[in-house]
C-alpha cells in the first residue's frame, strides 16, 4: 500500500506541479498580455495626439491665409469701386490737353497723380499693354475684332479701350483690347 500511496502522492505532486507551471505560465501570459494592450493603447493615444496637432496646425493654416484673403478683397472691392474714377481721370486729362489751358491741365494733372500715386502704394498697379502686343486670352479680354492695318498686326493688340489693373499678383481688371485678324 505504500507503494501505491507514494505513486499516488508522486502523481499528484506532479499534477500540482504542472498546474503550478501553467498558473505561472498563464500569470506570465496575462502580464504581457497587459503589458501588450498598455503598449497598444498608449501607441494609439500617441497616433491621436499626432493627428489632433497635424489637425491644429493646419487650422492655424487655413486661418491666418483665408485673413490675408480677407484683407486683400476688402481692399479690392474699394480698387474696384476706384477704377472708373482713374478712368475718368485719364480722359478729362486727355481732353484738357488739346485747349490751351495750361492751369486746368496742371490741376487734373496733380490730382490724377496724387490719385495714382496712393493707389499705387495700396498695391495697385496697372497693367501695361500697347499696340503691337500679342494677344493673349490670359490677360487680354478682346472687345472686337477689326481687319488689320498692317500685316504685322494680325493677331496682335490694334488698339486698347480700357486699361487693366493688378492688385498686388491679382488682375482686378483685364485690359480690354482691340485685335487685328
């Protein structure tokens, strides 16, 4: 009987063992287990950290360029609305031109100046265009089309109607244009 008591005592010693084993096995697995999920979880709030500052910083971004945007169409809308003006300018001082008085022509002259020249410092500028030019659809708009005078006219500026404006790298106001076919 002792032989069968310590054969069963030696199994179940082994048994306890192995179960011994498993338990430190399994606390082992379900250590790195956590271990793992805390590393997942902290890799996971990294990531959202990351996006949430990639986030802000393009926010910060698309505002501060949408108030530049904002400055310079407030400020075009007044170009805008001063166009006609300069236009007005141009033709008293091409009229006045042809009298003989010379005080009238200094006066317009000084205004439409003193005008320009303010304008100019807000970031107007206007666009040069002159007979001869070629025409290009991305800055000319072309009012009509007329037979050319010249051979070396064909497809090019004959005329310009009406001066066109920048403001700043913006066009404001194509240059309208005669062209010869």
């Amino acid at each position: 009987m002792s032989k069968a008591k310590d054969k069963k005592q030696g199994i179940a010693e082994e048994q306890v063992e192995a179960t011994q084993t498993e338990t430190a096995e399994a606390t082992e697995t379900v250590e790195m287990t956590v271990e793992e999920q805390l590393q997942q979880e902290l890799a996971q709030e990294k990531d959202k950290f990351l996006r949430l500052f990639a986030e802000f910083e393009n926010y910060k971004k698309r505002t501060s360029k949408e108030r530049v945007e904002l400055f310079q169409t407030a400020s075009k809308d007044v170009m805008v609305s001063l166009l006609p003006i300069l236009d007005d300018f141009d033709r008293a001082y091409s009229e006045i031109s042809k009298t003989n008085e010379k005080d009238l022509l200094k006066g317009v002259e000084l205004i439409s100046q003193k005008l320009k020249t303010t304008l100019s410092q807000k970031g107007l500028s206007p666009i040069e265009v002159r007979q001869g030019d070629v025409f290009n659809a991305d800055f000319h708009q072309a009012i009509t089309q007329i037979p050319a005078p010249s051979e070396d006219l064909k497809g090019k500026i004959v005329d310009v109607i009406e001066k066109g404006y920048k403001l700043g790298e913006t066009v404001i106001r194509f240059p309208k244009v005669v062209i010869g076919q």
